[in-house]
C-alpha cells in the first residue's frame, strides 16, 4: 500500500483519531462505577474517623448536660432571690442529694409553706457533697435567701458521670456566681 496524503476533507481512520476500532468491540475495564476494593477502603477510612469522633461526642455531650444543669440552679437562685424580696419573706431552696432533686419554697401570709418549684437534676448530674468545695451541707443541704435579697452563704458542687464539675457560689448578700 502507498501513502495517502490527508487532505482537508478527508477523515482519518478511527484508529488515529483517538476512538477504538469499531470492529473490535472488546468491554472497557473503566465501568465508571466503584470496585469492592475502593469501597471497602472508604468504608475503613469512615469508621476510623467515626471511632475517633464518637467518644469525643459524648464528653461534649456530658459536659452540656453539666454545664445546663448548673445554669438552671444559677436562674433559681435569683428567681429566689427576686421571691424573697417580692414576697417579702425567706425563700428556701432546699436539695436532696440522695434524690437528685431540689424544690424552692416559701411562706405565704397565711404561714402556708409554698412549693414554687421542684426539679429533678438530668441524668448523669448530681450533686457533690463529697466534693471539699460543698458547703451548703452545713445549713442542710439549703441556701436561704431573705426578704432583703440577702442569703445563707455556701457553695453547691455539682458533677456529672466523668467526673467533671461545676460550682455555684453563693455570698452573703444573696450574689450568686
């Protein structure tokens, strides 16, 4: 066979355009798809990144539970406060350790002792009286809060299951930090 030259309006055979030879029509390796080997791979690679990312989900998710329990004790103990001085009488909030639980009292005119709330801490929550910190177990396990928004001074530690905790401090002229 002789040479051909190519002119503008001739086609080059498939085979030098780039394409495969129609007349072999072998499969494509390239399915365009994923083999088992690459998805086993990121299968592997999501779980390691899962086993890492999971315990640190749950500290975070303890440390909340701690850090909301502690930030509603804080609202009642100036909701208290506010009480006692509204109400012009003492305002007690008075906690169960054993329980997990607190209820904020007071007396009405008629000397009727009020329940204003009670409120189970979440679970994994409790309170510390273990804790160097705790003082409020020399007053019973109460902080009292008076008809001139002063208070019984002390200190409630609270604690969740990892062993993390939070203080709310309590100064004699009812400020709670």
């Amino acid at each position: 066979q002789s040479a051909k030259n190519w002119g503008v309006g001739d086609r080059l055979p498939a085979a030098r355009r780039g394409m495969p030879d129609p007349g072999s029509r072998r499969k494509s390796s390239a399915t365009g798809g994923m083999t088992l080997i690459e998805l086993m791979t990121v299968l592997a690679i999501l779980a390691i990144a899962g086993a890492v990312a999971v315990p640190h989900m749950l500290d975070w998710r303890h440390g909340m539970r701690l850090r909301a329990a502690a930030n509603e004790i804080r609202n009642d103990f100036e909701l208290a406060r506010m009480r006692a001085v509204k109400e012009n009488t003492d305002v007690t909030v008075q906690f169960d350790p054993a329980a997990g639980l607190y209820r904020v009292t007071y007396n009405d005119d008629g000397g009727n002792v009020v329940l204003a709330k009670s409120h189970a801490l979440p679970p994994g929550i409790q309170i510390a009286t273990g804790n160097a910190a705790y003082t409020l177990d020399s007053y019973g396990h109460r902080a009292v809060f008076g008809s001139r928004g002063t208070a019984s001074p002390g200190t409630l530690v609270l604690a969740n299951s990892k062993g993390a905790t939070r203080q709310i401090v309590i100064n004699f002229l009812g400020r709670v930090d």
